[in-house]
C-alpha cells in the first residue's frame, strides 16, 4: 500500500515548429517533500515525452498511453497510488480525505468487505394507465360524435386492452416487491452461510446505508489472498472495491458520512482534488471545517454482531477500535450516512 504524502504536477513540451509539438503531462509524488514530488513528476513526464517522440521511428504507440494524464483519486489506472490528503496514521492504517470529503481507513492487511444492497424493482407509475385512458375516450367520442359508431367501439376497445395490458403488468410487479425477501435480511444469511463454512473465522459485521460491511477478524489478510478471493465471492462484493484492493494493495473503508446523505451539498470542484491549488486552500479549509462538523452527528455504520473466531491480533483490534470510534458505530442513536 502506498499513500504519498505529497503530490506534483509537471507538463513537458516539445516544439517541432511554430504550430506544432508535442507536449504530455505526468504526476509524481514522495512520502519525503514536495521537492522529491517534483522531481519525480519531472522524470515520469520526461520518460513519458521520450516515449512519444520515439514513436515515429518505432511507428508504435501504446493504445493505453495518455499525453495529459488523467489521474482519478483512487488510482483505478493501475499506474498510481491513490491521490488523497492524509489526515492520520497509526501503525500502517493511514486515515485519508476522499473526493467528496468523507474520512477513509486505508489498511494493507485487516480484510474490509463492504456489501451492497441490489436495487429494488420499481412498479411502473400509474401515470400512462391514466394518460392511455384519457387518450381512448377523446378518440371514441371523437369517432362517435363524427357518426363512426363502430369505430369508435373499436377505439374504445382497443384502449381497455391497453389499460388491462398495463394493470396486469403493474399489478405483477407490485405482487413481486411485497413478495421479495428483505434484501437486509439476504445480505445477512450469506454471511451467516460463510462464517458457519469457515467457523475458524472471525467476522465482524455492520450495517451501512444502503449494505452491511465485514471486517476479518481472525488473522491478517492481503488483498491478493486466494481466501481474500474467496470471501468477496461469497459475498457478492461490488467488483469496483475488488479492483482497487488488488491494484492500490489496500483495503478501505469510509468512515464518516456522504454529505448529501447530511443535508450538504458536495464541495466545489476547485477545492475537491487533492493536492488543491494555494489560491483554493482556505475554501478547502472552510469547507471541510463544516463537513466535519457535520459529519459528528451521524454514523457511517453501525456494529450488529461479531460471528465466530472472537479473539483478535493486537494491530486488528487497533484498527477495529480506530474504525469504530471514526464511524461512531456504538452509538445506535446516531442516523446513518
């Protein structure tokens, strides 16, 4: 796992004449000073600008290749780490900022797996029964006011089919959701299935907004563990968060409130990215002051149940203690966001 402490940014351009030239963009960064930063943006850009003007003479270009790099936060294109200010650290758990505000524990070796809810089917509105049956009346009386006795009977005919044809539909998939099993309830049963199949194992389970999240217990874990696999196929976990475990080698965990879920809005986009502009620090600061603020009164998640193995190593009882006391997940009185 890798979570610099410092970023920067260097663009190199080559001119081949007045109008034309080549010019490419790279980030670099160092847990050591914004100098190292720097000076790593500087050789990544270099090597990069290398590369495009060797490729006339070796007549290829790689079709991945970016001239203007463009780096998301969590470093989903495999080539960076992952991009966000470090708040804390304690041991190797590193406490970060993401995008949106909220807190995240970065961990290299206790397994986080968060599960979400599927979507619920939604039964169709009642608005075109309406609309389709408004529309059959005007064109019958229309027909039968112009003598069309019969067609207008067809009309009117033709419009109950649709009417019924869209109140079976509607009725079935109302009778469908009432019927469907609690998805919280599901979510559950699966990892109450894993754990009795792995009763060596210790779970710890939360609920989340939308989902439960599972912390492994038991013993430490990387991400790229073949029982690592296993448990977020069990699970179903969101295959996004499998991507960026095994690229970034880091399990994560957001520990404090989305903010439209608190009633904020998102931060603007000037003060979002990290690192932020000078011009941009104190609306950064300004901003994530009332975040924070926010953010006390709710929880991320809230603790259910430990299942099976209930002894833990002394660094995941260090990082369960960090992510419970930042989640707020004792104090069920707590909304969750």
């Amino acid at each position: 796992m890798q979570i610099p402490r410092y970023w920067a940014q260097a663009r190199l351009r080559h001119e081949t004449s007045p109008r034309h030239g080549a010019t490419v963009q790279r980030w670099g960064w160092s847990d050591h000073s914004p100098e190292a930063a720097q000076a790593h943006a500087q050789q990544r850009a270099q090597a990069a600008l290398d590369q495009v003007l060797s490729a006339p003479q070796l007549r290829h270009l790689d079709a991945s290749f970016q001239r203007m790099e463009r780096l998301g936060e969590y470093g989903l294109n495999g080539q960076t780490p992952i991009r966000e200010e470090i708040l804390g650290q304690r041991g190797q758990t590193v406490m970060t900022r993401n995008s949106y505000g909220a807190h995240c524990l970065n961990t290299p070796d206790v397994a986080i797996a968060d599960m979400d809810f599927p979507p619920q089917p939604q039964p169709p509105s009642a608005a075109p029964l309406l609309a389709a049956a408004v529309l059959a009346l005007a064109v019958g009386f229309v027909v039968f006011a112009q003598g069309g006795v019969l067609p207008a009977m067809a009309v009117l005919a033709g419009g109950a089919v649709v009417l019924v044809l869209w109140l079976r539909r509607w009725l079935n998939l109302r009778q469908k959701q009432a019927g469907s099993a609690d998805p919280r309830q599901l979510a559950l049963e699966r990892v109450t299935a894993f754990s009795q199949q792995h009763p060596e194992w210790g779970l710890r389970v939360y609920s989340t907004p939308k989902g439960l999240r599972i912390i492994v217990t038991h013993e430490a874990l990387r991400p790229g563990d073949s029982a690592v696999q296993d448990l977020f196929s069990a699970l179903q976990v969101d295959p996004v968060y499998q991507r960026l475990c095994l690229q970034q080698q880091c399990f994560r965990a957001r520990v404090t409130g989305k903010p439209w879920r608190m009633g904020l809005s998102g931060p603007s986009p000037q003060v979002r990215r990290w690192p932020v502009a000078a011009s941009q620090l104190a609306a950064r600061a300004e901003w994530t002051h009332v975040y924070d603020q926010q953010a006390a009164r709710y929880s991320a998640c809230q603790f259910i149940a430990q299942l099976g193995q209930s002894r833990m190593g002394m660094d995941i009882q260090a990082l369960v203690d960090w992510h419970d006391e930042a989640c707020r997940a004792q104090q069920s009185q707590l909304p969750l966001a």
